[in-house]
C-alpha cells in the first residue's frame, strides 16, 4: 500500500516520518492520468471472480493476458469517455512477463 500511496497516489512520506498523510504530492499520477490498476492472475491480491472461481485455478502468461485484455475491453465498454485515450501498460515484479504478453495480445 505503501508504493499505491506514494509512488502513484497524492501522498509523500518524508525520509524518517511514519506518517504521510499531511503531505500532498503536486506531480502524482492521478494530477495528470486516469490510472486503472488490474491484478494479475484473477483472484489475486484484492481482486474477486464473482461466479466459476476455481480456488486452485491453472492460469498460464497467455491466459493471463487475453483475460487482462478482456478486463480492459469491458471497462472502456463502462467508460466510453476514455476509449479515445492513449494506453501506457506498466506493472512490477511478474508483470516483466504479463505486460509484453498483454501488449502483444491485441492492443
């Protein structure tokens, strides 16, 4: 939650505070993007698969990416205002392997 709140959300933490929630970051993401966050596989982190949830699913990096891909289409379905908006993918640790195969997946 850390990284969420200060490295892509309004917050700083100084070095040696505990707190940071006083200080409000001028150049974060959400002052000059919309950021959507997707967790990869399904069913991780705090995501939710609302009905078929399998608890010991086999998720391979193509599926991986054709369901993110999937999750991407059906928001811009919801959202229609952002459909014209460039699409920058990003992500950290695993996501070195989901991103090329979300990129190379239809975008």
């Amino acid at each position: 939650m850390l990284g969420w709140a200060t490295e892509n959300g309004p917050q700083m933490m100084r070095d040696g505070e505990e707190r940071f929630d006083k200080d409000i970051n001028p150049f974060s993401w959400n002052n000059n993007a919309n950021v959507l966050y997707i967790e990869s596989p399904a069913g991780v982190g705090y995501s939710w698969i609302e009905s078929g949830y399998n608890p010991k699913p086999k998720f391979d990096d193509t599926q991986t990416a054709t369901d993110a891909w999937l999750a991407i289409k059906e928001w811009l379905k919801r959202f229609p205002e952002h459909a014209t908006n460039d699409i920058y993918l990003a992500g950290e640790s695993y996501a070195g392997i989901y991103i090329p195969y979300l990129a190379h997946a239809n975008l």
